[in-house]
C-alpha cells in the first residue's frame, strides 16, 4: 500500500510541475507577444516620421527618430529571444546550428549530426531532503519544499554556456 502512495504521490508532484511549466510558458509567450506588438507599433512610428519628412521634403528630420527607434526595436528583439530561450529552457530542449530543436540530454542532432558538448543541466538541491532539482523548480518534486531559499547549483553548473554554439 505504502507504494501505491508513493508512486501515487510521485505522479501527482509530476502532474503539479507539468502545469507549472506549462503555466509558465503560457505567461512568456503571453509577454513574447505584447513585445512583438510593441516592435510593430515603432515599425508603424518609423513609417509616419518617414512620412511626415517627406511631406516637408527634408527626410532629414526623421533621422534621429528612427535611430532611437532603431535602438529600441533591437532591444526588444533581444529580450523577445531572451524569453524564447527560457521557453526552451523549461521545456527541456536546446536549438542545434541547423535550426531543430532537439532534447537537452541530447548529444548528436538527429537532422545534422552536430556533436553537443556534454554538459549536465544545472541543477538545485532542495535544502530539507537533498534531492536534486532542474534548475527551473520552483517547489522540490520529493517533497515538495519550497526552492525559493535553496541551495545554489553547484560549483560546475555555473560555467557560462558557449554563446557561439548551439543552446
């Protein structure tokens, strides 16, 4: 009986972390979205400076307006890929030098054949039972303790990951 539970209580905690991460990339999409709009709102501000120095036939005037915009869309495309990262993040994946998103424990590109350098996720140790978390818990899936004041990953994970290659 004390098994049942237990895988009964294992499979609830799965359930529980599941709708979590789904909960999660719902709201980064949510903001990935909000972000994509604000690109086309600077898209369209661009277009009516553009417009409007035309009209006064001096394109000139425009200029520092849509460099400002510039900068401002370049920025929120940065973020926009910053959250896309996160999605993959939670969702366990990485993108390969080809495009296709692939597992995390991964090594070779099923499309390509591009060898991933062997790199463990990071991960947290839950600080009332010791067991080892993905590094995106919120709540320890053993015991359910909160991760808020956990332990920090260890010493490994904090290398920085290599920025030129695949995610």
């Amino acid at each position: 009986m004390k098994g049942f539970l237990n895988k009964f209580k294992e499979g609830a905690a799965e359930a529980a972390k599941m709708a979590q991460q789904t909960l999660e990339i719902t709201r980064m999409k949510a903001q990935i979205s909000t972000k994509e709009r604000e690109v086309e709102k600077y898209f369209e501000a661009i277009g009516e400076e553009v417009f409007n120095a035309y009209t006064v036939k001096d394109l000139s005037q425009a200029e520092p307006f849509i460099e400002e915009a510039g900068k401002q869309i370049i920025r929120i495309r940065q973020e926009i890929r910053e959250l896309e990262l996160k999605i993959k993040e939670v969702k366990q994946i990485k993108e390969c030098a080809c495009g296709r998103n692939v597992p995390l424990e991964a090594n070779y590109c099923p499309s390509c054949g591009y060898r991933f350098e062997e790199r463990e996720p990071p991960k947290l140790i839950c600080s009332s039972c010791g067991t080892r978390n993905e590094a995106v818990s919120k709540y320890c899936y053993h015991c359910g303790q909160s991760m808020e004041l956990r332990q920090l990953p260890e010493k490994d994970d904090w290398e920085e990951r290599d920025t030129e290659g695949p995610l």
